[in-house]
C-alpha cells in the first residue's frame, strides 16, 4: 500500500512537471525550504491587522519566513471573515483594501509571498439565504442538498456546510468567476499564494482548477477530518488522497502529524510519532514534501492567551515549544502561529530553532532517522546534522555534536565543526520568583550583544515556564565563545524596565565566563533578586 503510494507519487510528480511547463512550481513542487507564518488568530478581525503586518515585514524576514497566510481578505458576514458575501470587495475586518495592498506590498518588499486563505466551499447572500452579488449567481450555484429551500444546482462533490450555502463548483459560471477573482482581484492585490479553506467540502479537483487560473508560488488544502488513532494510516491517506486530486499541485496541511503531537504531548505517549516502518508517523512520514506542519492554528489552539479563542483541538500550552522542536527540525513545509510568536512571547525561541534549520540546510523532503520513540521521549537525527529530542527523559546525540538551543523538555543540537572553531555557544538562562505582571516578560540583558549591551529593548527574552507571577524563566541563548560576561535579569513591558538588585561583586552584577567552543554551561540563578 505505501509503496505503491510512493511509486504513484514519483511518477506523478512527473507527469505533472511534463504535463504543465508553463505553470511556475509551487513549493509543494520541490525540495523546499519554505516556512510559513500564519499571520493572524481568531481574534485578529480589529482593523488594524494588515497596519500590523505591514510594519512586521522586516522583523518575519528576520525571524526566516518566506511565506505569510493572511485571513480571508473579502467581504464577509462574519467577523472573522468565514462566511464571505462579496467576493470582490477587498474590504473586511482586518482592514481595507489599501491597507491590505500596503501590507502585501510590505511583506514583498522583504522578499516575503503573501498566501490569500481562500473560502470556496460556501458563501452568503447579501441580504437574504441566497442572493448572491459582486459576482452575481443564480440558485444554480448552490448544491442540491442544501439547507436553502431555494437551491437548484447538482449534488455537492464533498461534504456539506450548515452555515452557508455550498456551493455547486461544476457551473461554469461559478468557476468562471472564482478564477477571475484569484486572477485578477487577488493576484491584482499582490496575493501570490493559495490556502483553501475547508478543502473536503468540494472534490480537489476543483482546487487544481482554480490553481492553475492563479498559477500561485504557494497552494495548500485544509483537510481537517476526525482522526481515530487506532487507524492513523486511513487518516494520512485522506490527506494523500487530496494531494492526489489535484494532480500534486496543492499540499495539504498535515493534521495526522496534529494530532499525533497532542496526543505524544498530552500524554507523554511519543512513541506515536513513529511508525511500524520506522518513519514519522503523521503525513511527512509518507509524503513530506507535500505535507504544510504546524502546533496550532486560528481554529486548533488559543489566540492571545492559553484558553483564550477557539480551542478546538489545542496543544497543551506548557509544551508549546516541544511542538515547534518538532515540526520545524522535520520535513513538511512548517508553519508558525502568530499568536505564539508575538502573544506568548515565543519568537526568540522559534528563531533559535529556524535559525538552526535555515543554516543547516533542512528542507520539506529531509530524511528523519528516529532515535528513540517511547513513554517519555523522542528523539531523531535529521539529514544526519540536527538532532533533536523532546519529552521529559533525558537524552543527547553523544559526542560531536554542539547543543543550540533548548528549553522546556526539548532540545536541538547540530553535527560539530571540525577544526574546534566557533562563534557561538549555547549558555541556559534560568530564573523565577521574578513576581511578573501583566504585560511584563523577564529579559536577561548584559554586556554582550546578544544580550542586549545593557539596552533592555534588545536583551534575550526568557519563556515563561507555565503560568503564575512567579513562575520560573528560561532560554538559551548563543554567546561568545571564552568570554567574560556580566549580566541581570531584567522585568521589561516594552516601556519601562525594573531591574534586578545589585549582586554581591565588585561590578554588582552577576558575573561568570562562556565555556569555550563545544562547551555548555546552565545558569540557575534562582530567584530574582529585589
């Protein structure tokens, strides 16, 4: 079964690069090395989110995104902009069309491609159940098994939609004008990728139609289906089912991949993330290059805050950043949520991790050689030059290998240099009792650059380890190798800054040297000091 899949999927990929030369390759086409930021969460509708994309261009190039899913960019009946009405009327609650070209603009300027999320599944009347205007449809539109008492179109192709009308995508007028819309409307924006919203509604047939009238750089489905854990492989062929339809032009976001990591990180049941093959168990394990990965999204997980949003299916808050060890060391294409990058405070530490896979060169097809997989543990050597663990059992890779990154229960390390040489080693940061307020993070901030040379703004931001005013702070940050450092943790609101008490040394600061090149030092520093 798997091997024919593999076979299928080989020859697939080539028939679909001879069949289509003049269709530029999605990433989903490729090896690649794209990572996608899912630019906004369920509580983003305010009116200002395209202004707040717009002025984060330069910090996501920073922090290595190549491509940014916005939220629905039309006219919607619904805040959050799911239920559309007017397909060409740009204007919604993130902002209006202007603000949205400037956004887009921005994020181009940065070398970033802007993915539109497209919901084809179904649509609102203007005033009433079925009136549909700008582009104007007639009661064929809507498929015969409807709701509305005024639908006359044919059968659905995929599965049903209550709060809408589905609509019927085998009227030539409706994708006539769905591929005008991708064309010109939001090509004509800037928009040069494809997120389809509710991808098992329609067959993915119509998906690969409407791709190529956008021809995007960037085309994903959302198949989210239930996901029986005693059947994990009809899950993930669901997945390769939708790929297959549109003739491998659309990934698909991996949702086995999802839910295998809830479960490893609600349970400590990690041995789930392998396979009886030996490979990842989720979507990448069969066909990473077409797999979209993620921890959480507007719909899964919190926004602003643990608890806070849709919560359909969310990570466990605490083991946020096992997640982010996970699916940006592994192939897929991952993504990363706005809400933890800039709500939680997490941005710090998923750049360590991506800083780690842009440099090493991982990629959507990278080759997984699972070390351990068991109650408690994780752990897998990627390419053969990161390694990585999570859970709470202890592990490392042994000798010739440089730990980058860390935190709570995971870490990440790359194949060491020869030669002994280094610019960096990876120092751990720990403090609690910092009795934090609302708004307030705890920043390690001393006379090195990467803690900020004493500038609270540019210090290294510390993760909060669960909830509470004193809960303990951690990170790792990569300081020089060999050097004397003098440091304090520092309680920062992005304004104003209380600092830690003096320390009992001559600088009164706390005090210590950088291991040199290979080495590895943790400071517990226990308590912060008033």
């Amino acid at each position: 079964m798997k091997l024919q899949h593999l076979l299928r999927a080989s020859l697939l990929a080539s028939a679909v690069a001879a069949a289509l030369p003049a269709l530029a390759a999605t990433e989903q086409a490729k090896s690649s090395t794209a990572v996608l930021f899912q630019g906004f969460h369920w509580n983003s509708a305010n009116g200002q989110l395209y202004g707040d994309l717009q002025a984060k261009a330069s910090d996501l190039k920073n922090l290595g995104i190549t491509h940014v899913w916005f939220p629905p960019p039309s006219d919607a009946g619904s805040r959050e902009g799911y239920l559309p009405r007017q397909l060409n009327k740009l204007d919604s609650n993130y902002g209006n069309e202007a603000a949205l070209t400037a956004a887009i603009s921005a994020l181009n300027g940065q070398g970033i491609h802007s993915v539109a999320d497209v919901v084809i599944n179904h649509r609102i009347g203007t005033t009433n159940w079925g009136d549909f205007t700008n582009p104007t449809w007639g009661c064929n539109a809507v498929v015969s098994s409807d709701e509305w008492t005024g639908k006359c179109g044919n059968a659905d192709s995929g599965d049903g939609y209550a709060a809408a009308r589905d609509l019927d995508h085998s009227q030539t007028v409706v994708q006539n004008d769905i591929k005008t819309w991708l064309s010109s409307r939001l090509k004509g924006v800037g928009f040069k990728g494809i997120r389809y919203d509710y991808s098992k509604g329609y067959a993915p047939g119509y998906a690969a139609l409407y791709h190529d009238a956008m021809n995007p750089s960037f085309c994903v489905g959302e198949v989210w289906t239930d996901l029986n854990f005693n059947n994990v492989d009809g899950h993930r062929q669901l997945l390769v089912n939708f790929v297959d339809g549109t003739a491998g032009k659309c990934g698909v976001f991996d949702f086995t991949t999802k839910g295998l990591l809830n479960q490893a990180l609600s349970y400590n049941e990690y041995g789930r993330l392998r396979d009886g093959s030996g490979k990842p168990a989720g979507g990448i394990g069969w066909w990473g290059q077409k797999m979209v990965t993620f921890v959480d999204n507007h719909d899964t997980g919190p926004s602003e805050s643990c608890g806070v949003g849709q919560n359909h299916w969310p990570v466990p808050c605490d083991k946020v950043m096992q997640g982010y060890a996970y699916v940006l060391t592994h192939p897929g294409i991952p993504s990363v949520y706005y809400a933890h990058a800039y709500n939680w405070g997490l941005k710090g530490a998923i750049k360590a991790i991506l800083d780690v896979r842009k440099e090493q060169g991982l990629s959507s097809t990278s080759a997984v050689a699972i070390q351990r997989a068991e109650q408690g543990l994780y752990a897998a050597i990627v390419d053969g030059k990161v390694a990585m663990k999570i859970g709470p059992t202890d592990w490392n890779p042994g000798a010739g290998w440089t730990l980058r990154t860390s935190g709570n229960q995971y870490a990440v390390w790359s194949k060491s240099t020869g030669g002994g040489g280094c610019t960096s080693v990876p120092v751990a940061f720990s403090i609690a009792n910092a009795s934090t307020v609302s708004g307030q993070r705890v920043y390690v901030v001393g006379n090195q650059t990467p803690l900020g040379n004493w500038t609270p703004a540019n210090g290294y931001a510390l993760t909060a380890q669960g909830s509470g005013s004193n809960a303990t702070w951690s990170g790792t940050a990569n300081l020089p190798p060999a050097t004397a450092t003098q440091y304090k943790y520092v309680k920062w609101n992005g304004s104003s800054a209380t600092w830690e008490s003096n320390q009992a040394t001559a600088s009164g600061n706390r005090e210590f040297t950088t291991p040199a090149c290979g080495g590895s030092v943790t400071r517990s520093d226990g308590s912060f000091r008033f």
